[in-house]
C-alpha cells in the first residue's frame, strides 16, 4: 500500500513530532487560520505570538507552522485544557483566535478537509501581546549550587533559593536526588 502524501508543510510537522494523530491535525489546522488571517508566514524571531490553551500534540504543529517557540519567548501555554489557539502580531495586537468546535471525534481525514468553520470558532480580534522575551541574570542558588534565572529565585532565610530548593523543607546542605528535587552535582564536582 503506497504511503499517503500530505501537503508539505503537514509532512514537516509530522517528522517534528514523529507520528500522525488527531491533535497534530487539529493545530495544523488552527496554525493554518491564524497565519492566512493575519496574513503573515511564519515567524522569523518573535513577531508573531501563539497563546496555547493545551499541552496536546496539536502545540507541536502550531510551533513548526508558525515558528513560536518557549525558546524565543513568543509561544505562551495557558493551562486550560481547551482546544483554543490564539495568534497574534507585534506590535499592533491583531490577533486571530481559533476555538475547536464541540462534536464528535473527527477521522484524520474529515479533520482535513472539513471547512475550517465546521471545525472552529474564529474569532479576528486584538489583544495586549506579552511582551517580547529578556535575557535576565543567572545567579547561584544557594543551597544546591545550581545557576538560576534571577527572576526565578526565593529568599528564604537571607539566601537566595531556586524554586525546587526554596520549596524543601529540611537540611541546609546540598540537596541529594532522593531528597529532591535538584540534581546532584557531576561526579568529582
């Protein structure tokens, strides 16, 4: 049996993410409305904003269509646990949000070609961007000797903590694997 073909820019997605399955339909799909609507291609640096309201395999296909990453700062997880995909340019705001329809479970290929308002809720709108990502400090936690992001520290006690270190109750020292949650230090360290 030949091997279906998909348009490339699917197919690109598919070797990101390693498998084909409803959810990398679904973002495919969403990825697709809020780029054509805003009329604007994927993302070079961090012109373009995704706000994500799921951590579903569909996050892996609006990354690669739209180039939104946790890396460059303009790819932002809501945990919300909904099928809703929100884009946005920067600076102005114009957005597109893009909201799976309640019905039932979609084959593959009716998720393909199924009209893009049997699928969605889209919504043209604007709304306040995030701000573009900055490079903070790093500075060494206290207790376990990792570097951390300055923004991402506590003080407890005078010290200044990472969060995991800041959260542990007990002992002053380093921190062991089974005392969690930091990493112990390289061997010879």
């Amino acid at each position: 049996m030949a091997k279906k073909r998909f348009p490339r820019d699917l197919e690109r997605i598919l070797r990101f993410h390693g498998h084909l399955c409803g959810g990398i339909i679904l973002g495919y799909r969403a990825a697709r409305i809020g780029l054509k609507l805003l009329r604007t291609g994927r993302a070079i640096d961090e012109e373009i904003v995704a706000i994500v309201e799921n951590d579903s395999c569909a996050v892996d296909a609006v990354q690669v269509l739209t180039g939104c990453t946790f890396g460059k700062g303009n790819l932002f997880f809501r945990d919300y646990g909904k099928h809703v995909y929100t884009f946005a340019v920067r600076p102005t705001g114009r957005a597109v949000r893009v909201c799976r329809k309640p019905g039932p479970r979609l084959s593959v290929e009716e998720q393909l070609t199924a009209s893009a308002d049997d699928l969605f809720w889209i919504e043209e709108t604007v709304i306040d961007v995030p701000e573009p990502a900055r490079i903070y400090d790093t500075v060494v936690c206290e207790r376990c000797s990792e570097p951390v992001m300055e923004t991402r520290t506590r003080q407890r006690g005078g010290r200044t903590l990472c969060i995991p270190c800041a959260r542990h109750r007990g002992a002053s020292d380093r921190p062991s694997v089974k005392d969690g949650p930091c990493s112990p230090s390289p061997a010879g360290a």
